[in-house]
C-alpha cells in the first residue's frame, strides 16, 4: 500500500488536545489542527478538504443497512466502493517475485468479487471462511475478473470491531464519496474524531425559526447524517441543512433586495417626440402583446427614482433585444447613456450591426445622414486598435455616445462614462455579480440593470438565484419565425450520417446556409481538449457522461473545427463555400468571416459555440452539431435557437457517437423530441449537479448547495425567502443575529460571490 493510502487509515496523534482551544471558529479549525498533518494532507491532495466544516459537509452518499451483505453484481470498473459481503474462500501463496499474496473470494450469496493482498501482515490475515468484513478500494480488472486489489477491511466479527470510529453504533453506516487513497472508512473515522471533539458550531439559523419548525441545532443534525442511529435520524438532519442552505442564500438575497429598495437614482422619463417615439415609427414589424407588456413595465421603473433591477427571460428569438433597445432609447433621450454587455467579441459586434441596423439613421449621430435626434453606438473590445480605443473612449467620456456596447473591456478603469443610466447585460449567466457591479459603479447615481437570457429558468430556480430581481418572461415568438425540426444522427448509421450531409447540400442548393457545430477547435497543443478550449466561446462544462479523459469514452476523438472544415471541403461539402469560426481567430479575421456569412458569401459556417448566443442570420436554416452528447441540454437548444430565425424551416440534426440507451442518447433524444425551453431546463437541472447550475462551474470553486434541490425544494425555498426577508426587515446589520452574519459573509467570498453570479 502506498504512503499516501497509509496516511488516513486513522488520525494522527499528538496536536489534537488543543484544537478547540482559542483561535479560529470550529467551523474554520484547519484539519491539521485536529487530525494531524499526514491525515490532513491526504484530505486536502485527494479530496479538497482542509478545513473541519469542509469535512462536515463532505456528505455521505449513501447509507448501507448494518449486516445487509452488499449487492455485488452491480459493481462498476473504476467505481471507489465500500461493500459488506461474506468470505468464501482464502488461498495465501508466493508470487513469483517471491511476495506473499492472500487471494479471497468474497460473496453476497448471488454474485462473487476477488480481493488480492500483498504481504505478510494486515487485516486480511483475520479473514477466514465464513468471516464477515467490510472492503473498501477501487474496483479493477485482472485477467476478465472483477476484484478489489489491496482493499481496506474491517472484520465485524471481532470483539473490538463496533469500537471502530468506521462503524459508530447504529443500524447503518455512511458511505462516502472517496478516493482510491482515502477510503470512506478512513473518511468516517476522520469525521467520527472531528465530531467527538466539536464542543459546539456556530449555528445560523435563528433559535426561534428551529423551535418552530422543530428543527435540531446545526451539531446536531451534522451528528445526525454522520453517526445516525436509524435512516430516519439521516431525514430530520438532512432536513435542516437543506434549511440552512436555502436560508442562508435567501438571507444574502434579501440584503440585496433592501439594499437596492433604500438607493436613489437619476429618474429617465419619456421624452415625448423624442428617440423612441421616432424608432418605434420605423419599425418594419408590430411588438408582440409581451413585448409591449413587458416594454410598459420597464419604461415605468426607468421613470422612477430608484433603480431598477430586472431579469428579462424569453425563448431564442422571442425578441428580447429589441425590448432591450427601446429602454436604452428611453434613457438617451433623458440625456443618459447605455450600456450593453456582452460576452464575448463576436457577441458584442453582432450586438452592434444590430442595433445600428435597426435604428438605421437614428443610430448615426454626428454623421451626414443622421436623423435629428439621432445618438451614436460605440463598440468597445479589448482588441481594437488604440487609436480607435482613444476615440471611442472619448465618445463615452462627453456623452457623443449614447448606447455603448462591449465585453468585459467596459469593465476596465480607463471607461468612464459621462451619465450612464442603463446597465444591459446579456446571457448574464456568463458575468458574476461583482461585474456587473463594477458599471452599477461608473454611473452619477447607480444605474438601471436590466439583464437578459434566452435560457429558460424554472421558477423555483429563478427564486433561489435571482432572488434580487424581479422577472418578466416573454413567451410568445414574433411573426414570420418557423417551427425547427431536430433529428439524432447516430454515428453507427452511415446512411443517417450522409442523410444530415445531404439535408446541408439540399438547403444551400435552395440559396440557404448551414452552421455545424464542432466541441474542439482542432489546433490545441499536445495535453489540451475539450470544449472548453475556445476562449471565446464560453462552452458549458461537458455534462458528467460525456466523453472526456475521465469519462466513460475515454480517449474517444471528438469532432474539431480545423479537421472538420478541411474534411468537409475535400468530401461531403465539396463545392461549397465553406469556412471556419472560432475564439482564437484574431478579431478581425473573426469579424470578416462573420460578415461574409451574413452576407449570404459563405454558405456553410463551422464553428465552436462561439455562435452559441445572439448571432442572427435568418437565412441560416440547418443546424448540424457534431458529437452534440458533448454538450448540455441547455447548451443545444441554444445552439438551436441559431435556426429557424426567418420564414423558411430549420433543421437540427444532433450528431452523436452515444448509444441510443445511454444517458447520453437519452438527452440528446429529450431536446430532439421538444422545443419547449422550461421542460428543457427543468430535465438539465435534474440531470446536472445541483451546485453547477447554480453557478460552481462558472467560478471554478467549490459548490455551495449540496442537499437543496431547486426543483424537489420550492416549498423550503419559498419558506426561507420569507423568513429571510423578515428578519432583514427587523436587523438589517444581522447585529443581532453574528452566526448569521458569518454565514453570510463566507457565502460572499470570492468563490460563492460567482454562486450568485447569475443575480
């Protein structure tokens, strides 16, 4: 066994006395304080615990019934497994190389698993036939056999057996998730001497909301999912920490809130005769009844003297930007300015010609055509040149700019604003809170924030992470879109595969245009892969069944822009006029592709989900997106959203080396089969980790809800909020409440500020 595995078998000794003693809160003791410093360096290496209320929290997974033999049939290769079963048989002989070996049989009494130990000493040598134990290890493979090698055993039979820290009296024992060098038996004798130690924990939750929902104290319930008696005992513990996690989220909301509701700012009125009155004349399309529902709403809050803070939500295409526009015009007009943020480049210059085409010579201020109460639109990116960065900024700094638009650029100190009155944020989910804080800050008096996403949100989802934000929706498409077809092509099929290239052929042979999605870009340097390698195109964490170099297709090829494009151009395309787009273009190679293709110059675009969001060509129809199993639910049908935009049909086709019955193909089947965008978040928020779609895999830390189930949950949700929002009504400091206020400080570092990144 080696060192590292050796290290957490048990605490260490010595530096344990004074642990509790003065100093840090329990909760922040680090665990080399209380278990030593070999145990906790294997903690940290193995499992990113360092502190004790990391190791709190490091949950069980599952509860096996105490003397239950584990079902052994069901073991998975590469699995880190702790398994209760019965000794069949013990054979100790000689390797070759002249090392004791002991191989045991063990049973549950339907299916067998083989254990081999190395050397003349350890617990193994207490394993006889008809001896029951638990053995912890990783499952491998030897010669078509499943076996444990070198696994941990604790023998329940003995005498001394129920002292063991693992195995804690009760009728069940938790199991962990676990590393091969850090088992869960090792885990729970880490937590078992941390619990036997804590004096107490700081508790958050407010004495007189636990004696009314009669609800333990937070020692309590950690001792009540760690060391429980009965699985019984595992629900009322779970019970109040999923309460403490939504409590203490709503709490930061509703902070938020109060803060917000006691600001001031700068009220933009209508202006009759103005910018928007003129705009609203030149529209070629009628608003829809939401648009102009939800365009009311927010013309009455931008009229007020407190800033508006609102989340607007709607389909792709549903028209979101044009609301977004009309508000913007309304705050020029009152001598403010705007600014949209967008995130990334190709993004923010889609954003631009956008604008400027609909506004036309309402958006040309200070040129020879401009209309007379026409503004001027900005485009800031970090790679334009300097000296078109030294005009735009003077724009923005005297006002000659009215609607500014651009990516995280707009953030840099250099970017002063003259009066900025609108903050637009797009695809929010992309910026943190403490960014989009960053323009509430550039303005005279805080800004309005309007920020936007075409990703559906469920409602107990939009309760728990916009909780600052009021919500309006729009539901309904504008006139002229069509209905989009989606289709799986399996990879097994090469009929269905030449079947998806002809649909590309049939659609550019009607004069129309195609994009094919790809997870790679293709020129990554040796040890680099995956879809996150595209620097702008702010692909999604691969879900956790899709291949990748720990996934279950491991070492599987994905598709890659470069290959794809040269294979596309010599084979199944040839003729066409086919190019490429991808973060790592320079910027104006990336605008001029861009351009063509809207132009109609290009007639197949392959790219990176650098198209994923806003990129409008109406003349696009057909989507294929290639080993689309690489991506999540959410992600497609907003790759999707890039079709179907004019009169004529669009076409998804899903391409997908998964097998039909996997969890992969399951997906892929779901999106095919619906275009309903809410029944779509809800199935990716099921399927995905729960703290990832509430913002870790956006910041890179840790996650921050580990029981609270935004969907399973709405009623505790909606019961914290309103707890929350009376408690900061009546101690807006949280003086009287410090437990409380540490909390909620530690939610606000800088890992759990990007957990509310999507506020």
């Amino acid at each position: 066994m080696t060192e590292a595995a050796q290290e957490p078998a048990a605490p260490d000794g010595g530096a344990r006395d004074s642990a509790w003693g003065s100093g840090a809160p329990a909760w922040d003791r680090p665990l080399a304080a209380v278990l030593g410093a070999r145990t906790a360096t294997a903690l940290a290496r193995h499992l990113e615990l360092t502190t004790v209320g990391d190791l709190l929290w490091h949950l069980p997974r599952r509860y096996d019934e105490r003397g239950q033999l584990t079902e052994l049939g069901g073991l998975t290769e590469g699995d880190h497994v702790t398994v209760f079963a019965r000794v069949e048989s013990v054979r100790r002989r000689r390797a070759r190389t002249g090392t004791a070996l002991t191989e045991v049989t063990v049973t549950d009494g339907r299916a067998s698993l083989a254990l081999v130990f190395f050397g003349a000493r350890g617990a193994h040598h207490q394993l006889a036939p008809g001896t029951t134990a638990y053995f912890a290890g990783r499952v491998g493979r030897f010669r078509n056999t499943m076996q444990l090698a070198q696994p941990e055993v604790i023998v329940t039979d003995g005498a001394d057996s129920a002292d063991d820290p693992a195995l804690v009296a009760g009728a069940v024992v938790p199991i962990y998730p676990a590393a091969a060098a850090v088992t869960t038996l090792a885990i729970a004798r880490c937590v078992a001497t941390v619990l036997g130690g804590l004096p107490s924990l700081p508790d958050p939750l407010p004495a007189e909301l636990r004696a009314r929902d009669h609800l333990p104290d937070l020692l309590t319930a950690f001792r009540a999912v760690h060391q429980p008696r009965d699985l019984a005992e595992v629900d009322r513990g779970k019970e109040r920490l999923r309460v403490d996690e939504a409590f203490v989220t709503q709490v930061v909301l509703a902070r938020r809130r109060a803060d917000t509701a006691h600001a001031s700012t700068t009220a933009r009125p209508p202006r009759p005769a103005g910018l928007l009155t003129a705009f609203d004349a030149s529209l070629p399309f009628v608003l829809t009844a939401g648009q102009r529902e939800v365009g009311d709403t927010l013309a009455a809050e931008l009229a007020r003297p407190a800033p508006a803070h609102r989340l607007l939500q709607g389909e792709v295409g549903s028209g979101k930007t044009v609301v977004a526009l009309r508000a913007m015009l309304q705050v020029v007009d009152a001598g403010g300015q705007a600014a949209l943020l967008a995130p990334t480049e190709v993004l923010a210059s889609q954003h631009a010609r956008g604008l400027r085409a609909l506004l036309g010579p309402l958006g040309r201020g200070g040129e020879l055509d401009a209309a007379d109460v026409a503004t001027r639109i900005a485009l800031l990116t970090g790679s334009v040149s300097a000296a078109a960065r030294r005009q735009t900024l003077a724009e923005i700094a005297d006002g000659r700019a009215g609607i500014v638009v651009g990516t995280h650029a707009l953030l840099t100190e250099s970017v002063q604003f003259r009066d900025l009155g609108l903050v637009v944020v797009d695809e929010q989910h992309r910026f943190g809170v403490e960014q989009r804080d960053v323009l509430r800050r550039r303005g005279v008096t805080p800004p309005h924030v309007l920020v936007m996403t075409a990703t559906p949100i469920p409602r107990t989802v939009a309760m728990t992470v916009f909780g600052d934000l009021e919500v309006s929706a729009l539901t309904e498409l504008p006139a002229g879109r069509s209905p989009i077809r989606s289709f799986v092509v399996p990879a097994a099929q090469p009929s269905w595969v030449d079947r998806m290239w002809g649909r590309v052929r049939d659609e550019v042979a009607a004069g129309r245009q195609a994009f094919v999605v790809c997870p790679r870009i293709g020129d990554e340097e040796p040890g680099q892969r995956g879809i996150a390698d595209d620097p702008d195109g702010g692909a999604d964490d691969p879900p956790d069944d899709a291949a990748g170099p720990d996934g279950p297709d491991a070492g599987r090829t994905t598709a890659a822009v470069v290959e794809v494009t040269e294979a596309l151009q010599a084979g199944a395309l040839r003729g066409l006029r086919v190019a490429m787009l991808h973060g790592r273009q320079p910027t104006e190679e990336k605008e001029s592709v861009m351009q063509r293709f809207v132009a109609g110059e290009l007639d197949v675009l392959v790219s990176t989900t650098v198209i994923e969001v806003g990129v409008d060509v109406p003349n696009a129809t057909v989507m294929a997106v290639l080993d689309a199993d690489r991506f999540g639910v959410s992600q497609l049908h907003q790759l999707r959203g890039r079709v179907g935009r004019g009169a004529a049909q669009g076409w998804c086709l899903l391409h997908t080396q998964a097998h039909p019955d996997s969890p992969a193909g399951q997906r892929l089947a779901a999106v095919a089969a619906t275009l309903d965008g809410t029944r779509l978040a809800e199935l990716d928020l099921e399927q995905r980790r729960e703290g990832d779609v509430l913002g870790a895999a956006q910041s890179g830390g840790r996650r921050r809800l580990r029981l609270l189930s935004v969907l399973r949950d709405a009623d505790v949700i909606a019961q914290a909020r309103a707890d929350a929002t009376a408690l900061v009504e009546q101690d807006p400091g949280l003086a009287q409440h410090p437990d409380l206020r540490d909390a909620v400080s530690a939610v606000l570092d800088e890992t759990a500020a990007a957990f509310l990144a999507k506020g």
